[in-house]
C-alpha cells in the first residue's frame, strides 16, 4: 500500500516543518508549498489524500486557493484543513474547508487530523 500524500501549503518555515513531522510521524508522505504558488503543479502531478492550507501567504490568498481546490472536478472531493490566526477568517471559511484550525496549532491535532483522513482511506 503507498503512504497517503499531504500537501502542506505555509510560508512560516517552522510551522512548515512541524506540519511535516508530525505527519510523516504517522504515515504521510508530505510536500510543502512555502509560498502558495506551486501547489497547482504539485497537484497536477500527484493528488494530495488532504491539503493543509494557511490563508495568508505572502503571494497567495488561501481563500482562493481553497476556492479554486472546491471548484475543479479533479480536487474538490480532497479534504482540506484551512490554519489561520484569524478567528474570523476561521469561520468565514468554516463551510468550504473540511476543518479549520486555529493557530497555533499543537501536534497531536495535526496528527489527529492526519489520522482521520488515514482511517477514512482504509475503509474506501
């Protein structure tokens, strides 16, 4: 069985990486976009089991990003994790993302969330 792939779309480098170890702690194969430009290519080529999306990127806007995730035949069914500092973006965005995490966010959520989308896998 091939690892499910996360794609991990944050511009913080640290975050980027906590977001990474934490999910290839529990199985995931992941990739970072740290600017939110390259995850349509990255998606082109390989369709990500779930996207953990920051909203503010420094040449993106998550919302967007999410948008355009949601309206493509080939993405809209991925499970998307919008993290955002921004309570009211948080629920602004509450209904097209999947979840929506409020920064900071501890590790054990991320693998939490991780671990869903693993155990949904295994039943489809």
């Amino acid at each position: 069985m091939t690892k499910p792939f996360a794609l991990i779309i944050e511009d913080d480098p640290k975050l980027g990486r906590i977001f990474s170890v934490a999910l290839n702690q529990i199985g995931f194969e992941t990739e970072l976009d740290d600017v939110g430009t390259n995850y349509r290519s990255i998606m082109e080529s390989r369709i990500p089991s779930v996207v953990f999306l920051d909203v503010h990127l420094p040449f993106a806007f998550g919302a967007n990003i999410l948008d355009e995730i949601r309206s493509d035949e080939r993405w809209k069914h991925i499970p998307v994790v919008v993290m955002t500092a921004d309570i009211a973006m948080a629920k602004a965005l509450q209904k097209k993302a999947d979840t929506s995490l409020l920064k900071p966010v501890s590790v054990l959520r991320i693998q939490e969330i991780g671990s869903k989308i693993i155990s949904g896998l295994a039943q489809d």
